[in-house]
C-alpha cells in the first residue's frame, strides 16, 4: 500500500476492547487493520469508513485512523447479515452489568456484551443481530429504534467556573456525559434534582434538555422519586385531566338510573385490604331452594365517566394499570375517581356493572348474565374483620373489636360466601389448577419515611374468597361475549423444551415424578406432591415449575388460561386500575345497548391488538417498578446493619454465586469467589475450607455491604 492512501473500509468491527477495519477489497489488502481508540473517531460496527493507512511500528500490526463516516451501519446492515438473526425488542439491564435484549416470543432473552450494546439505555427498543459464540447465542446491537428511558433523572453541577453545567446520572448504568446547555437549564441551580430527556443522540455525545425541576435534594422523598421519574412513573396528572376528574357530580342523576337495575335494597359488602381505597368490586350472595347459589358480583362502572377519547380516557391508556409501591400508589385515574366517584364506598349509591351468576351446587356455572346497575354497598370489610366474624358465634346482635355492630344477616351473608367458595376451591382442585403460595414482603415505615420492619405479608382465608368469586366472575364474562371481538387475559402451554428442563431438575433432586402430558392438572398434581418436602426444597421447586410456564399477558385472540385451566378468561373485575378491564367493559355496554354494529366490530377488531400488547408491555414495567422501589427500602433498612449476622437458606445457585432467603422474605447473594461449581449438582466446593454450599442449605451469614447505587446486598459466609 502506498504510504497515507486512502481506503475504503467496508466493515469496522470491534472485540472485546480492540477496534479493526476490515477492507472490502481482499485482493489489494490481505488483512484487517487495527484501529487505536484515539483514532477511531465516531465509527460503530459496521460503519462504512474512510481511513488512511498510518506508518507501521516494529512489532505493530498495520494500524489505520478513520477519518470520517461515510454510511451509518442501519444504512448498510442489508448487505451485511442474514436477517433471520435480526431481533427488534426490548433492551434492559439486570443488576450490575448484565446486559439483555427481551424479546417476546422467546423465553430468555439475549446477552449483550458491554461493548456491543452501542448506545443503548434500559427499556430502549433496539435491533440487534444474533450469533452463536462458544456454544451460547449472544446479540450486538445495531441501533436503537425508540429511546424509552429518555426521561432520567439527575443532579445538576457546575463544572469549571460554572461556565459549562452537567447532570450526574443517579442511574450507575449510564455510562455518557450529560452536558446541558444554559439556554436549555430551565434556570435549575446547583445540585438541584432534575428531569431530563436527549434532545439528539446523531454524535458520540447526546445532547440533553433539562425538563423540569424535580426536588432539592435534602427532601427525605427524594431517591424513591428520583427512581420512579427514571422508570417512567407518571406522577402527576395534567391540569386538564384533573379538573375534568373533578367536574362530574357526586349526585346520581335519576337519568343516570333509569335505566339501569336497581339493587341499592340487595345486601351487598366489599372486601379489601385494610389501606384500600379504591373499592371497585362488591358482593351479593343469595342461595337458591333448587340449583344452589345465585352470585352477584358489581364492579364499578367506570367506563359511564372515563369515555372513549376523553382527557381521562387518553391518560389511562397512558398508565395502563395502577402501580402499588411501598411507600405510594401511582393510580390509573385521578383520586377523585379511583377514591370517591368510582369507589364502591358504604351507604352510598354507585353505578355499577353486575356479573349475575347462577352456580350449582357441584359448583358448574348454570349461567351467567352482566347489566347495568345501581348498588348501596352495607358494609366496608377487611380480610382480617372477615376471618374473624365468619368464626364468631352470636346468637344475637352485638358489638365486635372493629368498633360497630354485626349483625345476623351480615354473619349469614358471608358463612353463606365462605361456603361457596369452598364448593368452587374444591372443584378446581379436582379438575386442576395451579395454587403457587410464595410469600409476599410487606416494608413498613415511619412517619420519616424510614423502613422500620421486613416481615411477610398476612394472608387470609377471605382472600381466596374474593379472589374464586373475582375469577368466577371473569370467566363467565369472557365465555358470554367470547363472540365479539375482545380482550383476553391468556396464559399459553408451557413449550416443549421448558417441560424437558423442568423434568432434569425433578431427576436432579430425587422428586418421584414424570410428566407425560404437561397439562394444567399435571402441574397441580406436581405442586401438590411437593408438601412434603422442606419448605425451602419447595419453594425453589414451585420456582422451578413456574419459570417452565409463560407469561400471562393481554390478546385479542383467545388462546385459554393454562394456569387456571380455563377455555375463556378475561380481566373485568377492575376497571379502576386496569385498562383492558376498563376497555371490555366499553364493548359491553355497546352490547347491552345495541350499538355494537358492524362498523364498531371491525373497529374493536383494529385496535385491541394494540391495546394488549401496549397494556401488557405497561404491566411488565410496573411489575418491576415494584421490585425496584421494594429492593430500595429493603437495602435502607438493612443499611445499618453491616456486620450483623443472619440464619439464611440457599434458594438459587449460579456460577459465580448463590442467592440466599432471609427470615423476613429478602433475597439476595453470597458471591463465591475461590470455589468449584458443580451445575449439575446445583452446588459450590469451598476450595480452601472443602465446604459444600447446595440449594436449601440453611447456613449463618454476614452483611458485608448494601449498595445502595446497585440496589442489593452482598453478604459473605460465616
């Protein structure tokens, strides 16, 4: 090659941390050119590139330095990959520097290396090519199709003299340099919390915009917000949405009844959690001299406020669902809504829609009708107040610890509920269905907002009451409008080759069981078989059986309930905080009143793809919004406790660690760092103490740190 000529370089690639050119013309240049980082300007893999060859040093490989771009690798890719390995969906980031794209259809999703991720952030939707390496497929990012987390929050600092200003990222995963221009500082000053979001990301550098003005940051509140603004989080209702919400009239118009059945005479209560408050179920129970049990179920109307293509509408779709945080609930509609206008609070007259069904006494649903109503909800009830009156023995009227008076009939009405939901729990275990019991964490806090205590969720029986008469009810509702277009709530069959890992795990822990089938009673009767091992055997085994399943999720088409072992099954039953629930109730409503014509099918049929998958994309991001918000309190409680001792037991082991289970329910790991991994035993070999660790172990371990940047803890072994 002739000294500083100019070549055109067909692909630029880069390994691991070294950057090579590899010319499109094989015949003038035999091999690739390395590239220092200091010369490679602003290329990527597989950018075209202009370059020139600099002089070669003893022991050197050629080197070249770029100078300029010529084709953007998204410009080129057609010509480059075989677009059967071409992915488009979700990248993300779990704990530390584990990188993934998901994709939908696929069970695990796709390592990404560090240096083949480009500039993608979490949540960003990308296109990657796949390639299999030393036997396992990873992905490289191509681009980055939809900047997702283009909201993140940070701390504004000045930089030399305050003449340039930068945001710092509170997200340790975003590795860029954040410089906002004055013209763009919303006039935020030092140290302010700010929310931000990329203006331009063409260059190396992204150029950022300073959206508004979070919080100072001495407010106690401040890292729980900064971490709901990063994941999304709509915090706060427009102007326009929160004055429509509030415009409507507490009163009932007699227009608004007129139509509509009146139940307000029907004995009828509502039970929920203790801090509830937005009440959108209630019940009615009679029993019948022939066929067995008449249910009523009345959920809040939600869609006679909340009209298609309203401020309110537009919003809720937005949110897609209500996120329950330990500190917070972020609702899907405005308070004056979800808490008042909509909630099915006592001795007060609501609109309801009522799901009717007849039940036979071997539990089968004889039928099953919805209407519109109006209800006067008698009592206001919580788990635990059911629990105990339905075990109270009263032969008159008296007065209970709750601080009013319980009646008879208040008694009759909910042994007579408690009855049927055995009838209803005991069909369903006949015929099968899948019962996984995991614990739930409960985080309580001070008034300074400080977690005081870790301890596992109270479970009543009355929440299985609500929750077979709520199921009762969905289903009845999906099989009588399962002619029109609508959304399901679908959980499809385990594949093939989830069943096959799941039976290694069986035969690698001795549990005495085949799967022939692979049903939904076959998956019970595999729970069921488990009560007699340990508690922590089990656990890790029903966490087995449910990574072999699939995601539940939001579908037009109707594929069943695998999980429930149901042909129709659709989520109705909270319209307050779930938008597909809110989205059936509108198609139903145009049944009752005949104006689902042909034109209205076809356009249900057009949008209700979109709403699933949208909602069901919503779910999965509050769902880890949740995890997210819980590990932050759990690691603020545990943060002054360094050096404490805990007993623990080995619920998860990988190659480089194990994940423990505290007491109080909290998981996190042990990381191993001079043992021997044995995958197939499920078990790490201390190499200087010989010690094996293996799943269910129950050691004594030491708080060594609580990240509070990574959000986890990291403890060592005693």
């Amino acid at each position: 090659m002739e000294k500083n000529k100019k070549i055109i370089i067909w692909k630029f690639d880069k390994k691991e941390n070294f950057w090579f050119l590899i010319p499109d013309d094989k015949v003038l240049y035999k091999s690739d050119f390395f590239v220092a980082l200091r010369n490679a300007w602003w290329a990527w893999n597989w950018d075209i590139v202009e370059a020139i060859e600099l002089k070669k040093r003893q022991w050197k490989s050629s080197e070249v330095k770029i100078l300029k771009v010529i084709k953007k690798a998204d410009k080129i890719i057609e010509k480059e990959i075989e677009w059967e390995n071409v992915i488009e969906w979700v990248y993300s980031q779990w704990r530390g520097d584990f990188w993934f794209i998901d994709v939908e259809w696929i069970e695990k999703g796709f390592f990404v290396f560090s240096q083949n991720k480009k500039w993608a952030l979490d949540w960003d939707k990308v296109k990657a090519v796949t390639k299999v390496f030393n036997w396992k497929e990873e992905a490289t990012i191509i681009k980055v199709l939809e900047r997702k987390l283009d909201l993140i929050v940070w701390e504004y600092r000045p930089w030399k003299d305050n003449r340039f200003w930068f945001v710092v990222p509170n997200n340790p995963t975003v590795k860029v340099d954040i410089f906002v221009p004055w013209k763009r500082s919303m006039e935020a000053k030092a140290w302010d919390i700010v929310w931000v979001h990329v203006v331009d990301w063409t260059g190396k550098n992204p150029e950022w915009t300073i959206k508004e003005i979070i919080w100072q940051k001495w407010d106690k509140k401040i890292d729980v917000l900064s971490l709901l603004v990063e994941w999304w989080a709509r915090l706060k209702f427009s102007w326009e949405v929160e004055n429509y919400a509030k415009n409507f009239k507490k009163e009932i118009k007699d227009t608004e009844t007129e139509k509509r059945e009146d139940l307000t005479r029907l004995f009828t209560f509502t039970i929920d959690g203790e801090d509830a408050k937005d009440l959108d179920d209630a019940i009615s129970i009679k029993k019948l001299e022939v066929w067995g049990y008449k249910l009523f179920v009345h959920i809040a109307d939600v869609s006679h406020y909340v009209r298609e293509w309203n401020p309110l509408d537009k919003e809720a779709y937005k949110r897609a669902t209500s996120t329950y945080l330990v500190d917070r609930v972020i609702p899907m509609l405005p308070e004056a809504l979800s808490n008042d206008l909509c909630s099915l609070n006592p001795n007060t007259k609501k609109l309801t829609l009522t799901c009717e069904i007849i039940i036979w006494n071997n539990w089968k649903i004889k039928s099953g009708k919805v209407y519109e109503s109006v209800i006067s909800s008698d009592f206001r009830l919580t788990y635990k107040e059911v629990d105990e009156i339905i075990e109270w023995k009263l032969e008159e009227n008296n007065e209970l610890m709750f601080g009013w008076i319980i009646t008879k009939e208040i008694i009759t009405k909910l042994r007579l509920s408690n009855l049927l939901k055995d009838k209803i729990k005991k069909y369903r275990e006949k015929v099968g269905v899948l019962n996984f019991d995991f614990p739930e964490t409960k985080i309580l806090l001070d008034e300074d907002w400080k977690p005081v205590e870790i301890k596992e969720y109270p479970r009543h029986d009355s929440n299985k009451l609500i929750e077979e008469f709520m199921i009762s009810a969905n289903e009845a509702v999906s099989r009588e409008f399962s002619e029109l277009p609508f959304l399901y709530r679908i959980h499809e069959e385990p594949k093939e080759e989830s069943l096959t890992k799941l039976q290694d795990t069986l035969n690698l822990f001795n549990v005495d069981f085949t799967l022939k089938n692979g049903d939904t009673k076959e998956f019970a009767e595999l729970i069921d078989s488990l009560d007699n091992e340990s508690e922590s055997k089990k656990m890790f085994l029903e966490k087995a059986i449910l990574r072999t399943l699939s995601k539940a999720v939001y579908s037009k088409e109707n594929f069943g309930h695998f999980g429930l072992w149901l042909s129709f099954y659709s989520h109705f039953t909270s319209p307050i905080r779930r938008y597909p629930d809110l989205q059936i109730h509108r198609i139903i409503k145009e049944r009752i009143h005949w104006k689902l014509n042909k034109s209205r099918k076809l356009y249900y049929d057009t949008i209700l793809d979109k709403v699933s998958k949208h909602t069901s994309d919503k779910e999965r991001k509050a769902e880890k919004l949740e995890y997210k918000v819980r590990d932050y309190f759990t690691v603020q409680f545990y943060k002054d406790k360094i050096w404490e001792e805990f007993n623990a037991n080995i619920n998860w082991v990988i190659s480089k660690w194990f994940f423990v289970t505290l007491k109080d329910t909290s998981e996190w790991f042990v990381e191993m760092s001079n043992s021997e991994f044995r995958d197939e035993l499920q078990e790490h070999k201390d190499l200087s103490s010989w010690k094996v660790y293996k799943l269910w172990d129950t050691l004594k371990v030491k708080l060594v740190e609580a990240d509070e940047t990574m959000l986890r803890l990291n403890f060592e072994i005693v």
